[in-house]
C-alpha cells in the first residue's frame, strides 16, 4: 500500500511515495517542482496557487496511493474571506515588513506563555506588523500547510495541525490551544484561529476522492524529528536545509529563565512530545553565494571547499546582516568579507576557501548551541544526527564531528519526507507506534558515521 508525502522548503518541493515490504521502507521520488518567491508592490511573497497546483499534479501521477500528507516550513500564513478565497498572497518570511517588530513586542512574559524561540519572522511579529485594514474580509487563518490540505481536500476542513501552529507564537504552551491574551493584545479577532488538530488526524478524502488526506507533522522539522533512527534520549539531532534547527526530543516544556536567555525554543513534537531546539542560519548563506555564482553545482563546491585549507576565520552565521536575500547592491559574499575586515580576519582568496569558511562557521556555532543545551537539559549529548538535505555534504558531517567532538550519524536524507509517511502509515494502523517508526528507519537506511577528528 502507498503513501504520498508532499514535503515543500524553501527551495523546492517533492512528492515522495513509500511503501513498507519485508518491514523496510522504500521510497521513490515521484516529481520535483519549484518554491521561488515574488515580489509584489516591494513585498516579498509566496507564489501559493502556483505550489497548490503543483501538489495537484504531482498527488495524480499516483492514483494507486492510498493516504497523502503535505508538511511545509513554518510561520507563514494565508488569511481567507467568508468564502474560504484567498485574501491576498501569503508573504514570505524575509519580507522587510517586520523589520523592528520583535524588538518591540518581544518580552520574558511573552516567552513564557508560548516557551518559543524569538525570530524577527515568527508569525505572532508578522501580523503585528498588519494595518487593521488587512483584516478587514478575513474570516479565517490557516498556515501554508493547512491551507494546501484545505485546497486539496473534498471537505475543505479550517483546521491548524499543532506542530506548525506552535511555530506562531501564538499558543500557549501549558495549554496547547490558542493564547486568548496574545490574540487580545494583537487586537485579533479569536474567530480567526480554527480549532488545532494532532498530527495523524485524518481530513477525509482528497478531492478526487482517491486518497485519505492525513495530516502529519505539518512543520518539516516536526516530520523530519519523527524519522531518526535512534530512541536514545541521549542524541542531538540537527535538521540541516537552508535553515539548521538543532535540538533534542523532549516530554514537555522546558521554560526557564535559562531557556529564555539563550533563546531556545519549545515546539510541539508528536505524540505529546516538544521539540527543544534552536535555529540556525543554516545552508541559506551558501545557497545565496551560489546563487551570486552561476552555474556551480553543490557537489562541485564541496570539492572545491574540500580541496582548500582553513584560513582560520570565522564569522556568526546568526547575524541579522545575513538574514535578507542577496541583492545587486548587497550580495552575500561581500557580507561575509565585510564582517571578516571588521573583526579583522583573513578573508577567503577562493571559492573553496569561501566555502570552507561557511562551512567552518556553521559548524562551530553547532558547537557553541549543543554546549548550551547541555546545560539546559543537564546531561551530556553523546551523539549528533545530522538529516535533511545538508547530511549529504560530506565536509560539513566531518566538520561538525571534529567541531563537536562527537559523532555524527548522516541521515536519512530524506527524513522529512520520511517522517511525513511514518505518521501516515501509524494513523492507518499499518505501524504501531513511534518507536516502532524509528525501528523501520534504522533498519531502512544505511545512515554513515562521521567519527571526531582532533
């Protein structure tokens, strides 16, 4: 029996079929389509009817699949009318809009009711930056991925899924619903928000009348999470893509004044567990200086990076000059040059040595982030599992193992969509449970070891 995830970053999306045989899992890439965002009147948005048609195509070339889900990145949100159209297109997290914003909202009181991370584009900042008038024919909010399932389901249900709604800032984390005081302060109407739903709730047929639309962890970290091969509690896990999210499994909230200070976040896993991490600024600075490049593959780069040697410098990833996309008047390399003359540091004289630079400095701020959540949880982390996309770049596994001294299990690589399929599968009964999940995973996937160097 098949499954379909659709699983969309901020990059691309794919629609993956798997199927479990013998008690392994095997998937299959059914179709690839692009994420570009569009400027609209100097905004920065999503192009979501062109992504909803693509789900669309891509769930039809596999009429014989019985479930699908759709997992997407977090924060971003549509606003639909009475009629369930949408208002305006979504607006892309990078947009300037929310420029100062968390500045001026961001409190310890805030933190503790909803124990997440404080990011200038987490979505409690982003309708704070909305005039009034933008909810003026708004009669329901939905996140990406909540909106995809309402496109391509017959029912056309109005619900948020709780992984990637936690990612608003929105809910009250000793609760799990809606904060009324937040959405009171943000001058919101209550009626906007739907009713939350746990990952593996069903939402009835698709619209073809094929498939059962299950929703999964809808936030991709939250999926991606559902896939490590491990049941250690001892492990760190790193989802690595343009953004890194670093963090452990966790059985409840963890909101401390600690927590607070280093500005982890708490947000909601499967089956009643938080996934404490933190971002990280990720693969979104190389893929910018690639972009700036032409054509260059990755693969190429890291050869290139492989091929150099240290220049001994390093520079925060986390800096809010890297946040915006490349422009003809601030590109990311010159950003990473002028951070280097202003701390004075030897600056890359080749593409390698850029790359090895990036490369280096993520994986000391891994270093710098895993030595703080020790302290948080208050036990050693004897291990690092680095999935998503970023666990095939060979010298950042091998970096981040010798950087942390520990070892680094690589993979999957395709733990999100993996993950998404998992939470189907446990949803139609097909799997028991999560450790049972994970025991598929390990015995699924051969995953490589990156042992410390000094």
């Amino acid at each position: 029996m098949i499954s379909l995830a659709v699983d969309i970053g901020a990059e691309s999306g794919r629609v993956v079929a798997g199927q479990l045989t013998n008690g392994k899992l095997q998937i299959e890439e059914v179709c690839r389509f692009p994420n570009n965002p569009v400027h609209i009147d100097k905004t920065l948005r999503w192009s979501i009817q062109e992504l909803v048609k693509n789900v669309r195509d891509g769930i039809s070339l596999r009429p014989d699949a019985r479930s699908v889900g759709v997992d997407t990145w977090g924060v971003d949100y549509v606003l639909l009318d009475e009629e369930h159209n949408l208002i305006e297109q979504p607006f892309h997290y990078r947009d300037s809009r929310t420029n100062g914003v968390m500045q001026r909202l961001a409190t310890p009181s805030l933190y503790q009711e909803t124990g997440i991370q404080f990011l200038p584009f987490n979505t409690i900042f982003q309708l704070a930056s909305c005039p009034a008038s933008a909810f003026a024919k708004a009669k329901h909010f939905l996140t990406i991925p909540d909106y995809i399932h309402h496109q391509i389901s017959a029912d056309r249900k109005i619900v948020c899924e709780y992984t990637n709604a936690t990612t608003t800032q929105l809910l009250d984390a000793k609760t799990g619903s809606w904060s009324k005081s937040l959405l009171d302060q943000l001058g919101l109407d209550n009626s906007l928000f739907p009713p939350i739903i746990q990952s593996g709730t069903s939402l009835g047929k698709t619209a073809n009348g094929i498939q059962e639309l299950i929703a999964p962890a809808c936030h991709d970290t939250g999926s991606a999470v559902v896939a490590i091969p491990s049941t250690s509690n001892d492990v760190a896990w790193i989802s690595s893509g343009t953004w890194s999210i670093l963090g452990v499994e966790h059985p409840a909230p963890l909101i401390t004044d600690d927590s607070y200070r280093l500005n982890y976040t708490n947000e909601g896993g499967v089956f009643g567990t938080v996934r404490l991490c933190k971002n990280v600024m990720g693969l979104w600075i190389l893929q910018e200086c690639r972009r700036g490049w032409g054509e260059v593959t990755y693969a190429d780069l890291q050869i290139e990076a492989t091929q150099s040697t240290s220049i001994g410098s390093l520079f925060d990833p986390d800096d809010a000059r890297f946040l915006a996309p490349s422009s003809d008047a601030s590109k990311m390399e010159d950003r990473i040059f002028a951070y280097l003359k202003e701390t004075n540091q030897r600056t890359p004289q080749t593409r390698g040595e850029m790359v090895r630079l990036i490369l280096e400095s993520l994986a000391n701020k891994y270093r710098e982030n895993i030595d703080k959540l020790e302290v948080l949880i208050g036990r050693r982390l004897n291990a690092i599992h680095i999935f998503g996309g970023g666990g095939q770049n060979a010298l950042l596994n091998q970096l981040t193992a010798s950087a942390c001294q520990r070892p680094v299990i690589a993979g999957p690589v395709e733990a999100t969509a993996i993950g998404n399929l998992l939470m189907q599968m446990i949803s139609l009964g097909e799997i028991s449970n999560l450790r049972e999940a994970r025991e598929i995973v390990r015995n699924s996937f051969d995953c490589p070891v990156f042992e410390p160097e000094k």
